[in-house]
C-alpha cells in the first residue's frame, strides 16, 4: 500500500466528534501542545476526543491515529485508526484487531484531527496528539516544568505566570505546576520556581517527581 504522504495537507474534513469520555484507570490521557484533547481506553480499544470549540459545526472532520511520531510520511502498515469519510462514531475507535500497547506499552502513538474553524475562508487546520498505551497507571510529572523538557528553570516560571495573567501556557496540567499543592495556580508557584532555580533547596514540591491519576487539564486560553 501507499504511504499516506503529507495527508492533512490535501485531505477534506471529516465528521463532528463528540466530547471527550471520562479518563478511567484503564486509559492514557492524549498529550498536546496545541490543545488537542481526548483519551485512549485500553479497555475498548477507543480513542476518544473532544470537538475543538472553534470547529465549524456545519464542516466535516478527519480523523487518524498511527503508530509514532512521524509528522509528514505515515506508511500504511503504522495506521491503526483513520476516518475519512462522511462521519465518525460517537467513540472514534481504531481498526479492528489492532494492537496497541500490548507487544510494547511504552510506544507511542500520534492521534490527527483535521477540522474547519468558524468564519468565511478559515484554512484547514490540524491538532496532534500523542499516547501511551502503558502509561494507565497515570501521568508522571516534574513538578515545576511547565514546558515538560525534563528540567525546572526561570522559563517554566514564565509559562506559570502567563496563566496567572490569563494567556495561554505550555503547561499541561494544574499537578505539573502547582508547586504548594494547594490547587490553584498563583504567581507563589512561578514564584517558587524561580527560587528554586537560585538557590535549589526545596520550595514547595518543584523538582520532585510525582504521578497522578487523572490530572487537572489546564484550560487553554482563546
């Protein structure tokens, strides 16, 4: 078979997908930089997303889910799960018999949601995530890293304060950034950020290493 080159660069849409289910012990969280959301439950072999707010409701959607990371280039024995078509199930799903996370659960796999915005003229636009099917046990953190590059420096304090100010942040999840555990994110967690950067002793929890369950996804900011 072909390789499904450069796909979102010349596919039409796809159909509506529906919220987002609840993240359950048996599933993986979908982890984006552009605000793809969604999870994998390994229970019923589903991906499932939630409809980005800007999509054109009267538009169509397109759907696909392969095995790693590659961007531009996807051969088609590494495709588990595509819908180009005129509609997707409520639970997008992947193709029958797939296997994911059971010969190696720390592979990853990249989900791509092809949608329209709202408006006259709005360009094709594409959301990309990734999972791990092994990771069910919940998601690790470095508490402090908001940018998520395995290190705590002053630029993760800058990303905790652009949410104090209500712009968009790198940071993913409040337990990731919440550096007094105290549930909310205030300039005193950027703030211990940056003193731990100085002087390194503990301030909070920043740099210590933690594992949630089912962490608070970050609202992004329009």
């Amino acid at each position: 078979m072909k390789k499904f080159t450069k796909l979102f660069l010349s596919c039409a849409a796809v159909a509506a997908v529906t919220a987002a289910v609840a993240t359950t012990a048996m599933a993986a969280d979908i982890t984006s930089s552009d605000g793809l959301k969604g999870s994998y439950d390994a229970a019923t072999n589903k991906v499932t997303l939630e409809k980005p707010a800007d999509a054109d409701p009267a538009k169509e959607m397109t759907f696909l889910v392969f095995e790693g990371e590659t961007d531009t280039s996807v051969a088609a024995e590494a495709v588990i799960g595509i819908d180009q078509n005129t509609g997707l199930p409520e639970n997008t799903g992947l193709i029958e018999d797939s296997v994911v996370g059971e010969e190696d659960p720390e592979v990853t796999y990249t989900v791509k949601l092809g949608y329209y915005p709202t408006g006259e003229n709005s360009t094709f636009t594409v959301l990309t995530g990734t999972f791990k099917a092994g990771k069910s046990e919940g998601v690790e953190f470095l508490v402090g890293d908001a940018d998520s590059d395995g290190e705590v420096i002053a630029a993760d304090a800058s990303e905790i304060l652009k949410l104090t100010v209500n712009k968009d942040s790198k940071a993913q999840y409040v337990e990731q950034i919440d550096t007094d555990s105290d549930g909310d994110i205030i300039a005193a967690d950027a703030s211990n950020v940056l003193k731990f950067t100085v002087n390194k002793p503990p301030y909070g929890s920043v740099n210590q290493k933690i594992t949630v369950a089912n962490p608070t996804p970050i609202e992004k900011k329009n």
